[in-house]
C-alpha cells in the first residue's frame, strides 16, 4: 500500500487540500482523517484493533496546543509503530518539549514538496524539521491581504471556516452571486486558484 497517513486537522478544507496535496504522490495513501482531538484517538484506537494503524500521523498542533506533549507519550507508549508529524502556522506555537520530542515538525507555510518529503521521511524512520517560514513570506501574506477590502477579508475567513457561498450570503445578507464576485477577486488578489487554496492561504494568514 505504500506509505499509510492518517490526516487530524481542524479545517475541512485545508484538511481536504492537504489530502489532496499528499495524494498526488500514488506511494501515499490517507486513510484516515480526523477534525478534532476525540475523532483523533478514537479513529487510531478502532484502527489498533483493527490491525491497521497508519504509518505517519499528521497533526495539527492546533487541536491539542500545550497538551500536544500529553497525546504524544500516549501514542508512543500504546502505539510506538506510529510516527507523529506536527504542523503548526509560526514556530513560536511549538513548546521546546514538543520539538525536541516529535518525530517531526513542519510549518503550514511549508512548500508542497516538503510535506510530502516530510511524510516520506518519518514512514522510513527518519526526523524532520522546519517551521521557520521562507524568507519574505510574513511580508507576502501581508501585502496580499492589504489588497483585499474588509468585505473581502470576511468572506475570505468565513471560506476558510468551511462556510458554503449560500451560508456566507445569508450571514451578510448579499446574494450568492455577490459572494461569487467576491470570490474571484479574492483569489485574484492573493493570487490562488480555487477555494481550497484560499483557505489554507486564510490559516496561515492568522498567524501573521
């Protein structure tokens, strides 16, 4: 089957663009996901017994914050064949601990090759880590977001929460088709290609 990952992320589609994003390598199979930190060990205790476990985990730090050290013990002690790749927007979220423990750590700033290195990496036993972003990248996110007006900041989050254009059309009370102009000029502005890059474009943006 190649390398097995189990994808855990707040955001449905980030979640899904990350899926995606791993998936274009065909010896990298997601084959479990998880939103938040009851799905997380629930979904890896039916897989133990199932015999099925993932190779890598991929976790937002987001999910479990300062006890993310806690869930780490945990899963080294009750599953020590699984290894645990944490994500995060800035390196400042990290504690020193965590760092120095995980099997390895990545920015959400990360280029795509680099998550599917990463992956590769822990799968063949290996350490990984950066979360410093590029250089001039914090500058990047700050200059496209100027571009947008406040409007378009709001629906740019509101997308990146997983609302639907219909969702976000009644919350503001404007027309889809209004909600629809938004868009396009949104990812003209921030220079993306569809929604799903627009919300991770929205996540990371946060921290910055």
């Amino acid at each position: 089957m190649g390398i097995t990952v189990m994808l855990a992320e707040e955001y449905t589609l980030v979640r899904k663009g990350i899926r995606a994003l791993l998936e274009t390598d065909d010896t990298v199979k997601v084959v479990e996901e998880a939103k938040n930190r009851t799905e997380v060990i629930e979904k890896l205790n039916s897989r133990k017994e199932a015999k099925c476990l993932p190779g890598v985990l991929l976790l937002d730090f987001g999910i479990y914050g300062k006890e993310s050290v806690r869930i780490l013990k945990e899963i080294r002690s009750s599953m020590p064949e699984v290894r645990v790749l944490f994500f995060t927007r800035r390196e400042g979220f990290l504690p020193e601990e965590l760092k120095a423990a995980a099997d390895g750590f990545l920015s959400k700033d990360a280029e795509p090759h680099e998550l599917r290195r990463a992956v590769k990496i822990l799968a063949e036993g290996g350490r990984y880590g950066r979360t410093e972003p590029e250089a001039g990248q914090e500058r990047e996110y700050m200059d496209k977001l100027d571009l947008l007006t406040p409007r378009e900041r709001q629906i740019l989050y509101q997308t990146a929460e997983g609302k639907l254009n219909k969702e976000i059309a009644d919350y503001y009370k404007i027309s889809e088709q209004t909600v629809k102009n938004h868009l396009s000029n949104i990812y003209r502005k921030i220079d993306v290609a569809d929604r799903t890059q627009a919300a991770i474009f929205a996540i990371n943006s946060r921290g910055h």
